[in-house]
C-alpha cells in the first residue's frame, strides 16, 4: 500500500475514534457552539469540520479531479459506517445509454433487501452525488446498501457519466436512459414499474429533479422524487450562499468548482435541465420528499424548489435538518445526528410509498 494511503486510512480512523468521544468531552475540545441563521451546528459536525481543517487536506477547488475523487471516495467509505445486511447485490449493463450521442453502456448495481416476500418490490433508482465530478458506485455502496435495508425496496445506483470528461447533459441523457430501462425491465427484475421512485443527493438530487420534469409524461412515470439537499441553482445566488458559503463542508469555491467542470460555459446555468428550479411549468410532475440542511449554502434553493412545486400543485413535503452540512449521508457511522437523520428520511419514503394506490 503506498504511504500516502496508509497516512490516510491512519488518518480517517484517528478522526472516527475522536468523534466518538463522549459528547461532553467534544464540547469542551470543539468550544463555543456555533450559530448561523440562527441554527446552531451540531456538536460533533462541528468537531468533525476542525478535524478536517487540521488534516492538511487541500480544499476540493485546489485539486485534481483524479486526486478529488479518490479523496470522496475514500471519506464516503471512512465515515459511511457498517453495512447494512441485504439479500442481493449484482452489477448490470444498461444498453443503449447515449454516450457523446452514440449509443454506449451505462452500469447500474442493483440491491434487494434480505427477507422480501413481494413479488414486484418498489424501487428507488439512486443518482450519487459528488458534484457531477465525484462519486461512484464504490464509494456510495454503503449509503445504497443502508437505504435498501432500512426501507425494504431494491435500489438501483446509476453509474452516469461524470464531467469533466462529460459534460452537461451526459448525466441527465443517463438518468433518463436508466429509468426507461428500469421501467421496461422492471418485472424480469422482481421490481414494480409503477412504484419508481427517482432518488439522489446533492448533484444526484439535481439529476433526479431534472429526470422528474423531463418523464412525467411517460407511460408509466415515477412515484416519487426523493431529493436530498439538492442543488435546484446552479447560479448560487441565495442568501444561504452568502451565510454558509465558507467553513461548513461544501463551500462556494468548490461549488463554482463543480459548476465550472459540469456546464460547457455559463449560459447553460438557467436551462431547467441544469437549474431544476428555472422550470416555467412543474405542473404534473411527480410528488416530492425534499430534504435540507440547515447549515448549507444549497439550503435556500431547496427549500425554493418545494415551495415552487407546492404552488404548482405537486404533493410535496419538505423538512429541514436545522443542525446539519451539506452531505451528511456520508456520515452515518461518524455523526449520531446524522444516523437519525437518515432514518427519518427513509421512514418518509416508507410512509409515501404506503400512501400509493389508497
């Protein structure tokens, strides 16, 4: 194993055992609690973030894309926790897909819970997030397998282009690519093609908000959209850019980052299928679970994007976890909020997907 990865496994396990410490010794070592929009931070996440200010690990703007994606990798699985028991994993290959306009092949892993009785299982097709940059199916295996188990549906992660190599729309010709086969496959695959639900977290809230608009009007189109801390500007002009836009995490700097390798140049910020939130007409897309942080500069337009849903008639619901960051589902096994966190997310889904059909 090279030095620089046995540093960093040392590294990462050093930073596990210290948020682990009893909560009152954290609040010693991390002092004053600290308050922005007036949410307090939550205690260990703010421990966390000082034990990522010493690391010396450059700002995500100051790297590489190569060394960018290593790193998330690596933090998703440091901090992802155990995984969670499930039935069946397998890897497949979506025919077709468009790649740079001819056809390709896009890979999708494919989870089912341990014990389902169900024929046809309702199916979450998951999109990852990391900035349209970062993210794969490696790194987000825990957070698909603790989602599979703990809301008894299979999911399907979507292995979709990434920019720079890609850029804007690789990613949403993807989504849309993966839910038609899923939907046209579904039944060979014990799946039910009328419960889909398109699912994702920042970048990968982003894609499945887009994949919403652009397939409501298909034969049988998605359940719900499960979108978590979602990035519905890509202008970055919300007073929550303003407020949390530096020190929590994700900052501006690395989200202009991201922008700059997604977009091929910046007029393409206010096509709705880059900036869900620029749609003219949401009418008849399908409802909404929209969950935010409270200390995140995407917290703003999130919350925008349930309210501009809501007034178009869209069941929505929409919750804010005041005292958490951005990406917090990377989390689970380090941030005890975070752990709850998530499980309140999937009794959500669970409760949505239990109102279907009455």
């Amino acid at each position: 194993m090279p030095m620089k990865e046995i540093v960093r496994e040392l590294q990462g396990k050093a930073a596990n055992l210290a948020l682990r410490m009893p909560i009152s010794w954290i609040n010693i070592l991390a002092g004053p609690p600290v308050t922005v929009d007036g949410r307090t931070l939550d205690g260990r996440t703010q421990w966390l973030l000082q034990l990522l200010a010493r690391s010396g690990q450059p700002p995500i703007e100051k790297s590489s894309v190569i060394e960018a994606r290593s790193e998330y990798d690596a933090f998703m699985l440091e901090m992802g926790g155990r995984l969670a028991p499930i039935g069946e994993m397998v890897d497949r290959i979506v025919e077709g897909a468009p790649a740079d306009g001819s056809p390709g092949r896009l890979r999708v892993r494919i989870y089912r819970p341990a014990g389902a009785v169900a024929r046809l299982l309702p199916t979450i097709l998951y999109f990852h997030g990391g900035g349209w940059v970062m993210g794969s199916l490696e790194g987000y295996d825990p957070v698909c397998r603790y989602i599979c188990a703990r809301a008894g549906c299979a999911v399907v992660a979507v292995d979709y282009r990434l920019a720079p190599e890609h850029k804007f729309p690789a990613a949403i010709e993807d989504a849309v690519a993966s839910f038609r086969w899923l939907a046209e496959n579904a039944t060979d695959l014990g799946t039910d093609p009328a419960r889909i639900v398109l699912a994702g977290d920042s970048a990968g809230g982003n894609i499945a908000a887009v994949a919403a608009q652009l397939l409501r009007d298909e034969p049988r189109p998605p359940c719900l959209q499960w979108l978590m801390f979602p990035a519905t500007s890509l202008a970055f002009d919300s007073p929550s850019y303003k407020s949390c836009g530096e020190g929590f995490f994700v900052t501006r700097a690395a989200m202009e980052w991201f922008r700059g390798h997604y977009l091929n140049n910046l007029s393409e910020i206010d096509d709705p299928r880059a900036s869900p939130l620029q749609a003219s007409d949401l009418t008849g897309v399908a409802p909404a679970l929209i969950f935010t942080n409270g200390i995140d500069p995407l917290r703003d337009e999130g919350k925008a994007y349930a309210d501009r849903l809501a007034a178009a008639g869209v069941k929505t619901f929409h919750r804010e976890f005041e005292s958490l960051i951005h990406g917090f589902i990377g989390m689970r096994g380090a941030i005890q909020a975070a752990a709850r966190a998530m499980d309140d997310m999937v009794t959500g889904l669970r409760h949505e997907l239990a109102q279907l059909g009455r």
